[in-house]
DNA sequence: AAATTTACTGAACAGTGTTCATTTTTCAAA
DNA sequence: TTTGAAAAATGAACACTGTTCAGTAAATTT
C-alpha cells in the first residue's frame, strides 16, 4: 500500500512547505507581518489550505518554534564541547545568549511570545527540552563536583536561565537604556554581565 | 483667560479617561482584548475621538505604561524601606519579583510586549526611570561599603535585574515546565532562585 | 467511464488599527 | 439673541487580520 504512505508523505512536505515559508517570513519581515495570508501568498495556495494542515495560527506557530528550537539545538551540539563540567556551563551561558542576540526573531517565537504556547497544554511543551536537559545535566555534574555554588540542581538551572534569558529578554524589547551601559555596546555590556555571573557561581 | 486653562485641563481629563478604562480593560481582559473599539465602547465615545486625544495605540499603550510604572514606584515606596544598603537590595529584588508576580498584566506591557515603545524613540524611554534610579542608588551604595560581589555598579544592575526579569517573564510566559520545579509552586521555586542569588552577590 | 473520496479555493464573517469628510457642539463677536 | 467661525465628535470607509464553509477541481476507486 505504497498510496497511503505517499499521501501521508505529501502531507508532511505540504506541512514542511508551510513552516520552511513561515520561518523565512519571520526572519526577513519579523513575527508581526507573518499572516497567514502573507504565508499563503508565499507558498502560492489560499489561506484557506493552510487550515487543512493546521488547526489554527497557534498550532502553526508550535511548529515554527520547534524548528527554531531545532536550529538552538545545532547551535549547542557544534558549541558545547568541553569535558569539564563547569567549562561546559560556561559554554552554555554564552552560546545561548549568542543565539539569543544573533536571533532575535527566532529567540522572540521560543521564549518571549505567548502563541506558541496556547497551542498545548501546560507541561506538554517539549520543545525546549534538549537544550533544558543540556543545562541540568550540566548543574547536576557541577553540583556533585562541588564546582558551583548552588545546593540544588534545579534551583541552579532556572537561576542560570533566568539571568541568559533576562538579558537577552530586555535587550529585544529595547528596555535597557544606553545611561546604563555607559559608552560601550549593549552586546559588550552584556558579556560583561555573563563574565562576572560566571565567577559569581564559581566555587 | 480661564478657558484655554479649561480647554486644556478638559483635554487632560478626557486622556485620563481613555487611560483608566484602558488600564481596567488591561486587569480585566487583558492585552489582547484591549482594543481601540473596546476602549472607545467603555468610555462611550466613538473610536475615532481616541484619536483626537493620541496619535495611535502605541502612543496610548505608553501612556498606559507610565500609569503601570506609577504603582510599582507606589509599591517601591511603600516596601524598600530599609536604611542598610545590602538589606535594601534584598527588598528591591524581592519587591520586584513580587510585582511581577502579581501584576503580570501589568509587567507585560511594561517589560515583555514590544507596542509602547514604538511610540518612542530610543533612549527617550523615561517610565522606568525612578525604578532603575533605586535599584542604581542601591548598588552604587552597596559597592562603596563593598558589599556586594560586583566591581562595576552598572554590571550589577544590569545583572540584578535580569535575573529578576528572567525569572517573571519566563514565569508569565509558561516557559517553566513543571519538571523543572518538582512538588513546590512556581512562586516559591522562584523565590528560592532569589534567596540563592542573594546569597550569591553577598560578599 | 462513473462514482466517490480527497484536495483546494472564493467568498464571507467578525474582528483589528486608522483616516477623513461630515455633522454636532461650543463659544466669541455682531 | 442671532450669526459665524472654531473645536469636538462621529459614521463610514479602507486595508488588514484569523477563521469558516459551501462549492469547485483533482485524484483515486469501483
């Protein structure tokens, strides 16, 4: 039964079609100019066949951000090297907030808009977790080295995403003023917050 | 000539209007079903008058946003009371976290949605001004008596407030996946996340 | 070749921000 | 008090948005 397999086949690339148009879309025009239309448009079919494939925009865009996520994960495997645990922590506080500054638009889908999310039910959302065990697994060799001052691993893992996350959050939406950073770049400016976390969390 | 005084304070008086049903609508229904016709149908007025009183939504979200800016100062007063510079940390860090805990509709349109500060150009943003003044005055204080383990007072602050960033804004935007957690609430996981980097930055 | 299933689309609905010609109201001068 | 100009408010439209659904076109089965 070779037809049914081809069908489901022509439905993924259909699917493939649509999210490969909406992540080009994204990054050449941002997420606010991504409609559905404009999608349709690109693909040459009418908005309406993008719902065959996709219950609503939300759904959609879940599949954009595993993409996006699939591309952090690239990211992280071709970065993070090292053996040692706490040079691999460093790896990944720096490489995430080099992604996050190189990818801005991609960075918003994953973790600073809200539609995505309304797509799954709480706690359903996988995409995020390679990179997330990538950082536990990390804490936790840490942890039983003695090589970082935390006592719980998890703790230890949403303290280290939050500052990446914060710095990467608040330079998107333009709310670090260039009074406090002084003369130097944001960028800059922002590396120097990671070195000295570094050494803050150092044992 | 009282009446362009008059004329004037009326204006004022119907901005105010069109801000407090704004900023109700926000608590109630939130964001996205804050809109100019909705704003427009609660104050009685058609849509297009709004537009006699701001250029376009942007500019009336960032008038929105400065009344936001204006209770987390009211809640800084109320709770930062602290003389010891070190003690007055703790309270801002854990002041703000609580702020953006309880107020996330509140927190979204001050620090994570994009809108108000397109009605802005950059470095003209003065709405988080007297906040970012406290914690600044704060850390500077704290280095001089040298206790805090940063070397430069616009590092620290930067720092300081990612991490209190980071930890609402990845809470309000379901990010944190309940493995992550374990058994304890998100609030509480966070506020554990606080007292570690307390502890953290204390020299 | 006919019938049936699958794939697709045009047109519509209800909503959005925004503009503008037109109407209503306000208020000083005649 | 009536008149005329200035100010304030609006209805209707424009160009969008996500989404649905009846109807058309294509592919597959009988």
């Amino acid at each position: 039964m070779g037809i049914t397999e081809r069908k489901e086949r022509e439905k993924q690339e259909m699917r493939d079609k649509i999210i490969d148009a909406a992540i080009s879309m994204f990054l050449e025009e941002g997420y606010e100019k991504t409609s559905i239309r404009n999608i349709a448009e690109k693909i040459e079919y009418s908005p309406a066949t993008i719902y065959l494939y996709y219950k609503d925009k939300d759904e959609l865009l879940y599949d954009v951000q595993k993409q996006a996520f699939g591309k952090l994960d690239d990211v992280f495997r071709e970065k993070i090297t090292a053996a040692d645990p706490f040079e691999r922590l460093e790896q990944i506080c720096r490489t995430y907030v080099w992604f996050g500054i190189n990818n801005p638009e991609l960075y918003d889908l994953m973790f600073i808009i809200k539609a995505p999310m309304n797509a799954i039910d709480d706690n359903e959302w996988h995409n995020g977790d390679q990179a997330l065990n990538a950082l536990i697994g990390c804490v936790t060799e840490c942890l039983s080295k003695q090589e970082i001052r935390f006592s719980d691993p998890r703790v230890a893992a949403l303290s280290i995403w939050s500052m990446g996350h914060g710095l990467i959050s608040l330079n998107i939406r333009c709310r670090i003023k260039e009074e406090l950073i002084g003369d130097i770049d944001k960028e800059k400016m922002i590396n120097k917050c990671i070195n000295e976390y570094v050494q803050l969390i150092k044992k």
